[in-house]
C-alpha cells in the first residue's frame, strides 16, 4: 500500500508520517495560506511532500481536522480534500517558476504507476539493469523481489552474469524485507533514480533541432544557422555542436570507417568525396585497399564538373547511413567536445 493510500485509510494521527502530515496540511491549507510555508521550503522538501500530496487521494474530514486544530474555522462543513497530481500542479504554480513545476511533476509522475514498484514495471529492462548493476548486490535482490517475476527475469538477463547470480543468491537467503529498510530503498530509487530517468526522458529541444539542421541541404543551413546566430547566439552554438555533419565522419576510428564503406553505394562515396577537403578524402583513402582507392579517383575524376545540389545530397545520405549504423551498435560516433562516445 502507497503512502497515499495509508494517510488516506487511517484516522489515527499517529499512524502518519511527519511528511504526509505536510501534505495534508498544506493541501487543506489552499492556495493563499501555503504559499509563504511552500517559499519557504527548499527543492528537496518541496519534491518530497509534493510527492506524497500528490498520492493522497481521499482525505477524511474528520483526519484532516485532527490534524488541523488551528485552521477547523477556515474549513467547509464537509470539508474533504481530493489530492491529485492535476490539483497539486495547479497549486505549485501559484508560487514557483513553471520550469521548476514540470522538473517537479514530471519527477514524481515518472513512469506509469501509482506506487514506486508500479513505476518499476515500466521501465525498460536494460535501463533499469545499468543503474542497479552499480548497487550493492542485496539491494537488488530487495527491488527484484518487489517487481513481477517476468520483469525481474529480463532485468537480470540484462546484468553481468557473476553479479546476477550474487543476486540470486541474496534473494534466496533472504526473508521478509524490514519496513525501514524497504522505505530506505525505495526512498532512494525515486530520489536517485526516478528523478534521472524523467530528465534523461525529456527531450531537449536543441538536440531535435540539430537533427532538423542535419537534413538541410548546406545553403539552407547556412541560412538558418547564420539567422539563429544573430538572434540566439548561445543557442546556435549549442545546436552546431550537436549537429553531426559530413566533416565528422574525419573522426570515427579506422574500423567503423571501413564498416561505412561498405555499406555505402560506389557512385554516392565518390559524388560525396568529390565535394570533400583533401584532408577528408585522404581519411576515406587510407581506410581502403590500394586498388579501391585507384578505382574511386578515376571514378571521381570521370565525373567532371558536379552539381553542389547532387554532392549535399551524397555527403547528407552517408550522414545517415552512419546514424543508421551507430543506431544498430555497428560503428560508434564520438562527440564534439571529445568525450565519452555517443550513440546516435
């Protein structure tokens, strides 16, 4: 049972928490009365009771003003509450920045699912296994028991074979979870690892105008890019550091360079190297067979004069024939700033 479910069932005072006694508090307490309390909280304490209104559903009345001797007055003869994440965003906004509301909402929404074990089973396999990998070996053996056996055998499927089966061997050996202990953990999946995953989920904007920018054929970019650049400078920085463009394929190691060359049609290599730097070329040369290299520069040279039009169009098609690569896990594309490498 959530701890919304819990603050909801009960009518004892007692039995609640310190936080979810906030949450009702400050739910109760309406938009004007908490928007000082809410200022004066910092980022984590306001995510915390954030989380825990936003779970509350059903609150009694008579729960409420057990909790609320001094506001009883302000409160209707019925006077029920209904905590929900629509109602809790509208109240975050009265105070805070809009940014700060969705990082907000958008943490404790998180993947789909009420409880913290809910959110657990619909989150990608693989991704969750790369973050519990790096936990203590009974830590995992804690989460994999409190997800459905399905979802637990894929996750371990994706783990290091010997820190699965240490896993393994922890849940066997194991016996009933200690509610603190069970607390601490999830406590620590929603603030270090829910909280990631909705970040890393949002898309940023800049990224996805790179890729638009990356299909522009070289006027249109240069069009574009030199407008941003008068209006947003920092933004088309940004965005020009994301873009991957023909000149990077000068980066990739030997071997991914020599995978793209086979996958890539004789007539657009040479239409796309026609229209490349020497520097360039002599990257693609080096990377090919004595006799390949003769064949491609006779093919070149046969070609005479050639559209711009026709070699944006070749050098744009081994852009994306390297994406489609780098996509599949074939080859690998470093970033700009050189860095740890990207998959794109």
């Amino acid at each position: 049972m959530s701890r919304g479910n819990k603050a909801a069932a009960k009518e004892d005072v007692r039995g609640l928490s310190g936080p979810e006694r906030a949450a009702v508090l400050m739910l109760s307490l309406g938009e004007e009365h908490s928007s000082p309390l809410w200022k004066l909280m910092d980022e984590d304490e306001i995510k915390e009771i954030s989380q825990l209104m936003s779970n509350l559903g059903a609150v009694s009345a008579s729960l409420v003003e057990k909790l609320m001797v001094d506001f009883v007055s302000q409160m209707s003869a019925g006077g029920s509450l209904l905590g929900s994440y629509e109602s809790t965003e509208r109240l975050l906004n009265k105070f805070l920045e809009q940014d700060k509301v969705s990082n907000i909402m958008e943490e404790i929404r998180g993947p789909a699912g009420r409880t913290m074990w809910d959110k657990l089973a619909n989150v990608n396999e693989t991704v969750l296994a790369n973050y519990l990998k790096n936990e203590y070996p009974q830590t995992v053996a804690v989460v994999l028991s409190k997800i459905k056996p399905e979802h637990a055998a894929r996750v371990l499927g994706a783990m290091p074979e010997e820190f699965a089966l240490e896993v393994v061997q922890r849940m066997l050996r194991m016996e009933s979870v200690q509610k603190d202990i069970l607390d601490k953990v999830e406590k620590t999946l929603r603030v270090e690892f829910m909280s990631n995953l909705a970040r890393t989920a949002k898309r940023d904007a800049h990224e996805h105008i790179a890729e638009i920018f990356n299909n522009f054929d070289r006027q249109t970019e240069g069009r574009f890019i030199t407008a941003l650049e008068e209006r947003n400078r920092d933004s088309a920085e940004r965005i020009k550091a994301l873009m991957f463009t023909f000149e990077d394929l000068g980066k990739l190691d030997p071997g991914s360079i020599q995978t793209l060359l086979r996958h890539v049609e004789k007539d657009k290599l040479a239409l796309a190297l026609k229209g490349a730097t020497d520097t360039l070329r002599d990257v693609f040369f080096s990377n090919m067979s004595e006799r390949a290299g003769k064949i491609l520069r006779e093919d070149m040279e046969a070609m005479g004069p050639v559209r711009l039009k026709d070699v944006d169009e070749a050098q744009m098609r081994m852009v994306n024939v390297a994406k489609d690569l780098a996509n599949k896990g074939e080859i690998m594309i470093a970033n700009k700033q050189g860095e740890d490498e990207l998959i794109y």
